[in-house]
C-alpha cells in the first residue's frame, strides 16, 4: 500500500471499514467491520482532513482478490481490476496516476505459492481503470523504483525492469550470496538507490539490507514485509511469533552502510525498536506501509486467524506522532 498525503491533520487511529475475506481455496466475498462508537466518532472527525489515496488487494466482490482504490479517510471505494484471476501486492507509481500490480496467471493461486513465479505475472493498471497491462511474465512483487523503472523478483532473483525499452537488469541473486534454495520477497530499493531491503524465505529465513556497493548483507533478524522510512535511515519489519496479538511492528535505525543500530541476536528484541504492539482484539498487526511524508502508517490486523489470503483483516490509518495505544 502506498499513501499520497498533501496535508495533515489531528491524529489519531481511525478504522477504515474494510475487510477482506478469503478462505482456503477460492474465497468467500467479504463486507464492511463493524466499529464501535468510538472508532465511528474518530472515523467521522477523520473524514475531509487528509489528502490522499490508498491502493489494496481485496475479495469482497469476487472469490479471488481484486485491486481497490478509496481516499486515505476512507471514502470512495472503488474497485480498479475486475479478472478471475488472482491480484495482489499493489503499488502506486511515484506520479500517483497508475499501479503495478501481481497477478496470476491460471485463476486462484495462494499467495502462500508466491515463490512458484511462473505462477504470476505483473500488470499495471491507471488509477481511473484505464491502460491495463502485463509489463513482465514469471514475477511477483514488484514496485516502481522511479516513473520508467520498476522492481520485482522471479524466485532468489531481484530485477530491474524499464517500461520504456523494456530491458530487464538483473541486480540480485540470493542464491549467489546466500545458498541454494534461497528466494527473495518484497524487495524495496532505499530512496537514495545504494540499498536493497528484502524479506528472505526458502533456505534461508530473515530480512535484511543489501548494499550494492560493499557487496554486504545486513541481516535485521527473523520477521517479514521490510520496507523503508521515505529518510531511507529507518526501515519498518513485522515480527511474527510475538507481541500481545502474535505479530507486532519494529523499526530499525541504520548505519549509512545499511547495518542496523540496534543489535540484532535472535529472539531477543530490544525495546527501543518496539514501534507498534496494539493490544486488544485487533492485536494482530500486518501489511505496516507509510506514506512518502513519513508521518501517517497504514496496515492491517485481523482478530482471528492469520494467513494473508484467508483471514478477515480490516484496516487502519494513524499518524505515528501520536501514542498508538492511548487513541486506538
């Protein structure tokens, strides 16, 4: 998810009345959560106050995901692709006019089997619906790097591709740094274009930082989905496994070479890295994106459950000026 915000406004937590529902197999649709008085009234105060638009997958109008798009407060939800195949991982072009997108290519496929990337394919979309089209075959989790550059992984591979000459450049093996069977998810280049952050699956298990030009992997633990603070010193990590709901949300400060601050060592997760630990019955933090000020997070938490595709997960704006737990 990517948020395009112009202006801000008081801060709080707000839910956005969206929930996405799939079950095992082809799913069920899903329909609005319900809040409680309290986050109606912060949703109500929220509405009008921010300029901005978030983009995300969802089944509440088909039993196979399809892309959505509504204002950052909430309003005018509107449905971008309509297929009978999968669509997933979502982002906005840095212009805010189109998406990229992954797709797959023989109708539902989980998105437990994003590593089998013949499976999928990536296509871009206008945000009015406009110019639908695949942009590169066999390849999951892609973003835009610039406006005619985007990112993506076929497998332990991380490419880049040019939408306008079409020239694939490889900038990432993990099989070659790390070992055979090693598959690289949601890779993400830091704003300033020397570091790669990557979630690490198959053989080898963790996230990290690649820096392209000391040839360094800087691991910042167990966990997934990491991406980058729009500074490019800070990366947010979710940790699975613990936390009051079983995942919570870190933040890391880094070297300039991509290193992490914080001292990494296995289990152990220094309290100064803790960003988000909701509890409740929401507790179950996922997908954390930021918008490109820096200052506003969406993700998502569901109350039962926990697979990306199978579970009800509704979703959340806040202002990460703000405690997290005294407004939820």
């Amino acid at each position: 998810m990517k948020v395009l915000y112009r202006r801000s406004c008081k801060g709080f937590i707000a839910l956005l009345m969206i929930s996405f529902v799939i079950v095992a197999q082809e799913a069920p649709t899903g329909g609005p959560a319900e809040p409680s008085r309290r986050e109606s009234d912060a949703l109500d105060a929220f509405r009008g106050t921010l300029n901005g638009t978030i983009v995300w997958s969802s089944s509440r109008s088909n039993s196979r995901h399809d892309i959505w798009i509504m204002n950052a407060d909430g309003t005018d939800k509107r449905q971008l692709t309509k297929t009978d195949n999968v669509d997933w991982f979502s982002r906005f072009s840095p212009d805010g006019k189109e998406v990229v997108f992954t797709r797959s290519n023989m109708g539902w496929v989980p998105e437990t089997e994003a590593e089998v990337y013949d499976k999928w394919d990536i296509w871009i979309i206008g945000v009015d619906g406009s110019n639908e089209r695949k942009v590169a075959k066999s390849a999951s989790w892609a973003s835009y790097y610039t406006q005619d550059t985007i990112l993506f992984a076929r497998g332990p591979k991380v490419y880049f591709k040019s939408l306008s000459t079409e020239q694939e450049t490889l900038i990432f093996d993990a099989e070659e740094t790390f070992r055979r069977g090693s598959i690289a998810q949601q890779p993400q280049i830091s704003p300033d274009g020397r570091l790669l952050a990557m979630t690490m699956r198959g053989t080898t298990r963790e996230t990290g930082i690649y820096n392209f030009s000391q040839k360094q992997w800087h691991t910042t633990g167990a966990g997934c989905q990491i991406t980058f603070f729009p500074c490019g010193k800070r990366v947010l990590i979710m940790n699975e496994g613990q936390g009051r709901g079983g995942t919570q949300v870190l933040a890391y400060n880094l070297k300039d070479n991509g290193e992490p601050v914080e001292r990494v060592s296995g289990l152990t997760i220094p309290r100064s890295v803790r960003f988000m630990d909701l509890p409740g019955r929401r507790s179950h933090e996922y997908f954390p994106k930021l918008d490109q000020t820096g200052e506003w997070m969406v993700w998502c938490a569901v109350q039962h459950g926990h697979d990306h595709d199978i579970y009800d997960y509704d979703m959340y704006i806040w202002n990460i000026n703000t405690d997290p737990e005294k407004d939820f």
